[in-house]
C-alpha cells in the first residue's frame, strides 16, 4: 500500500481504530514507522516529513490512544512534529503497577509474561554497544524476533534494535500492543480501586506534557535573569581568579563577626555549627529556616543567611546555570519526569523545580502573552478527606479555608490547627500542634485511622497503594542486624513515609490529571503548559485569550474532581489569576 495517509486513516478506521482505542506505534528516524491495533498493523518505509504527516493525520482524524514504549519513543515523534493527544506508556503503566522506577522493555515483558525479575537480561545499550548480554541474545535465535527462546525480551531489542527496519519495528509494535491490553485488563482488575485504569491512562498522557514543557521550555527573560545573579552573586567573573576573589569577598562580610583569629570554612556545616557556638549560638544544623529566628542574637545571623542565598546563586542557580539551561530564544529548559519512583511526583532538573525565589522576576511571558497561574489550595488536607471518606473533614472542605473551620471545630488558634492537620500526615507528633492532635483524632476519627493503617502497615514492611492504585514499595529488609535504637528509628521513619505517601501520591494524581486536562482543553486557544510546580501550574497563553484560559483552568479542576473523585463531597479550590512575569503571583 502507498504512504497516502487518506488511505491508511480509512484502512485504520475500518479496521476498528478509533477515538480511544489503542495503537501501538512504533517509529524511527530515516527507516519508517509502524501501527499496531485491533485487526489492523502497517508498516511502511518513509522519510520523516512523510512519516509525520501521515501520523498527524491519524491523530486528527481518529484520535487513537497510542502505546509507546516510554517518554523517549514519544519525544522522538514529539521531535518529528507530531503531537499526541492521548497516550498509553508501558513503562509509566508499569511503575504504577510494580512500584519503582525500574521500567526498561525487557523488565515490562517478563513481568507481563509472569517470568522472573532476577532472570531479566541488561538492555543493550545501542545498536552498536555489545556486552555479554547482547553478545549472548544475538548468538541465539532469530534477530527478527523481539523475543527469545527462553520467552524473555532479547535485550539487544530493548537496547533500540527494534527501529533498525520495517519489519523490526512493526514486531516492536505487536508487542507494544500485546503488552498494552494486557495492562489495561490488569488496571482495571486492581482491587479497591476503581480509578486505576483512569489513573493509567492520564500518567500515560503526562508524558507528553513533560516531552512539551522539556521542548518548549520557560519563558525567561536573559537580561533580568543575569541582573538577579548579579545583584546577589555580583558581577560575572572573567575568570577562575576572579571568581575565586569574589568568593572571599562575600566569606569576608560575614567572617567579620566571628571572634578574632577564627578561621571557618562557610561552605562546610559542621564549621558553620561551630561558629556559631563559638558565638553563643547552639543549634542541631544550619538550615536557614532555622537561623531565621536567630537574626537578633548576634550580628553574624544576618550576614550569613544573606551569604547563603548569594553562594547558592552563585554557586546553583548562577551565570554558569543560565548558560547551560537558558536558550538563545529566551527559554529555559530541563527534562521532566512524570513519576518520581517514590509517591508519584513530578520531577524537574535544570533547576525548574527547586528555583530560588528570587529569580521569579526574570519568568516572564512573551510580548503578546499572559501567564495563567492556577495554585490549589490546601490540597493535601481536602485530598485526605477524600481518600479516607471522612464526612467531617469532607464537610470542613467546603469553606474556603478548611484549616480555619478545623480550628473552630478543636477550638484553638488556626495556625495551631494547620500544623496539627500537616503533623498528622507527616507523622509529626511533637512541637506546636501536638497537644491539638488528640483532639483531631476525636473530631475527624475517620480520616486519622486512615493514616494510622497506612503507618501500620508501613512500619511492617507492607507494600501500600495510593488512591488511584500506585504501588508504594515499602523497604521490608529486617531490621535485626541494627542496634536496637537503630531498628526501632528506621521502622519509624518507614511509617512516617507511608503515611505521608499516601497522601502525596494521591495528590498527585489528582494534579497530574488536572494538568493534562488543561493541556487538552487549551491546544485550541494556543496555550501551553509551561511548568508543574508541585500543586501550581503555569500556562502560557496568547493575551486575548487569557481571560478565557484561566476560566477553562478552573473548568478542568472541576472536571477532574468529578471524575477523580465523583461523589461530589470534598470540595477542591484553585487560586488562579492572570500574571505578567511568575513574581507576580500571590504566595
């Protein structure tokens, strides 16, 4: 058949394939590409502008939800021009499912195929690298076939193999396809979770969106950018010397006020704690948050919190970070992961997620745009509510401050209440809102036992599962070769984990479909998600539109509720507004 994408969209359709319904692709620069569905598969030969528009085609007019691999095979049709709308990742199904990182093809295989983890083979790691491994798989059997005679996946396949030609990749995706409905037959079959198979199917789609925010990148603005590193770290150095003269100017401001003939190293923590007790100050480690209410017992306080933040500037977020990660065309980029391998939480290098805030000044959107900024609130506390099924903490929900109608309900002040809500998912049971916890678990009895189960079987080594089904692997190596205190802080610890785990991830969930509801709804206006941040999002918007966006950003979230949680009794809030540059949102 001829590469007409008419032709292979009507084959397609005929075949079955339509909007939702799964196909595998698979495809390769300068080779071809192949399709993989019910009662349907191709495999054609085609340069790449041919291979994309023909692809593009079938996303237009069939909408399919397509298997891919992992977020590389779909950046790599990301970086031909193709956009998907929907995804199935194997390897994100996979971690949901096992728990993890770990996700390479072969891996993915042998547990589909009920084949034992330990007996797995490396992945090759290119066509032209060959190990023991690989060297074994291409020694054996037929190099055609994806799989090996022992049943497992030929790690030389796993190792990109399967795009060297057509008939590779049309095999790449029958398995890719074979694997996919088995998953979905696996999701939908977890028990006590009727969301699993939701929640596979938008950490599929995130994918996408994090290939999108790592191609597009965010709007940065070089000028402001180098002025703040410069206004914290000083001038831009010309060279080593320079720079490590710069370096002993900024020790200097603070040395100033350490006892004569003291000589620390700043850089070090353990030099700093003893600076500080040589000046009268006793604290357990130099965390910032923890010297801040220190600035009035001794004049070196000050000057050394403000030489934190200068170093690292200097040092993290400096001229040599702006050079490696801000683009020519005013955009900063970094890779994104749609799962941490712990609770499920997005990740970010480059710095995107962990930026200081003092270099939000220079995030600012192109002339002709307007960020739309949607943070939610308190969603940790309303996510609790609805996992646990409390109708008390259910019914606090619905004001806009749940922590002020918590408080009123355990009568004490609403910072006291906050801490003891945020002590009880993190297992924190001294300090402010200790003394308010027996009352929480009096008044909000459900939601407080759903923790204290998570701890429970935490502590005993017992895998646990977020709300939408995420296996969270628990460490449940014995403890008996630890001294006694050791075990005991190393259970504790594991409960404390679970139990925040939880909640995390199921926050999570709840955001990352939330973000790709938002990236769905808003291709057609010209909006792009630009960074996931925790519980914020930020959109990029054309400025006449703007106004239209963030009312469809709100729209989403109450979408997602509906379907993330569909009974309708915890109520979800976003603080969203239209902004300039990414300082200019309300903390």
């Amino acid at each position: 058949m001829d590469l007409v994408p008419d032709t292979i969209v009507e084959s397609l359709g005929t075949a079955g394939v339509g909007r939702g319904s799964l196909l595998a692709v698979a495809a390769s620069p300068g080779v071809g590409f192949a399709v993989a569905g019910d009662g349907a598969a191709f495999a054609r030969v085609a340069d790449d502008d041919a291979m994309a528009f023909c692809l593009t085609a079938i996303e237009r007019d069939l909408a399919p939800r397509w298997v891919v691999w992992n977020g590389a095979e779909s950046r790599a049709l990301l970086d031909l021009g193709v956009r998907l709308g929907a995804c199935w990742n194997l390897a994100a199904v996979h971690r949901l499912t096992v728990g993890g990182w770990k996700a390479d093809p072969p891996r993915i295989w042998a547990h589909h195929r009920g084949l034992d983890p330990s007996t797995v083979p490396d992945t090759g790691r290119d066509d032209h690298t060959v190990d023991l491994f690989t060297a074994a798989d291409r020694a054996t059997g037929d190099l055609d076939d994806p799989v090996r005679p022992d049943g497992h996946l030929r790690s030389d396949w796993g190792g990109r193999l399967w795009d060297a030609t057509p008939t590779r990749l049309a095999a790449w995706a029958a398995v890719a396809l074979e694997i996919a409905q088995a998953q979905t037959i696996e999701r939908a079959g977890v028990a006590d979770r009727p969301k699993a198979a939701l929640i596979a199917r938008s950490e599929s789609t995130v994918e996408l969106l994090c290939n999108e925010m790592a191609a597009n990148g965010l709007p940065m603005d070089s000028v402001v950018a180098e002025s703040i590193v410069g206004s914290l770290a000083g001038p831009r150095p010309a060279g080593e010397a320079e720079a490590d003269e710069i370096r002993r100017s900024r020790d200097a401001v603070v040395l100033a006020h350490a006892p004569v003939g003291a000589d620390f190293d700043l850089r070090s923590p353990g030099q700093v704690k003893s600076l500080l007790r040589r000046v009268g100050i006793e604290v357990p480690d130099t965390r910032a948050w923890r010297l801040e209410p220190l600035v009035g017992r001794h004049p070196i306080v000050k000057p050394l919190l403000e030489w934190r933040k200068a170093e690292r500037m200097s040092t993290t977020f400096g001229y040599a970070w702006l050079d490696e990660h801000l683009g020519d065309d005013g955009r900063l980029r970094g890779s994104w992961t749609s799962c941490d391998g712990a609770a499920g939480r997005m990740t970010a290098s480059a710095g995107m997620h962990n930026m200081p805030a003092e270099m939000r000044p220079a995030v600012i959107a192109d002339d002709g745009y307007v960020f739309v900024r949607a943070d939610l609130g308190q969603v940790e506390p309303r996510v609790l509510a609805a996992v646990s099924g409390d109708p008390k903490l259910a019914k606090a929900s619905t004001v806009d401050d749940l922590y002020a109608e918590v408080a009123e309900t355990l009568g004490v002040e609403r910072e006291i209440a906050k801490v003891a809500v945020l002590g009880a998912m993190y297992g924190q049971t001294t300090g402010r809102g200790a003394q308010a916890l027996a009352e929480l678990r009096k008044a909000y009895p459900v939601s407080m036992d759903f923790l204290d189960e998570a701890d429970r079987r935490a502590r005993g080594g017992h895998d646990l599962m977020t709300y939408g089904g995420r296996r969270l692997r628990m460490d449940n190596r014995t403890d008996f070769d630890l001294p006694e205190q050791a075990a005991r802080s190393r259970t504790a610890a594991r409960g404390r984990y679970g139990r925040n785990a939880v909640i995390q991830g199921a926050a999570a969930e709840l955001f990352k479909m939330w973000a790709v509801t938002v990236r769905s709804r808003a291709e057609d206006l010209g909006a792009d998600v630009v960074l996931c941040l925790h519980d914020e999002l930020l959109v990029h918007a054309p400025m006449p539109v703007g106004q239209e966006v963030a009312t469809l950003v709100d729209a989403a979230l109450d979408e997602t509720v509906r379907r993330w949680a569909p009974d309708g009794s915890v109520r979800f809030l976003a603080d969203t507004a239209l902004i300039g540059r990414w300082s200019d949102a309300k903390d």
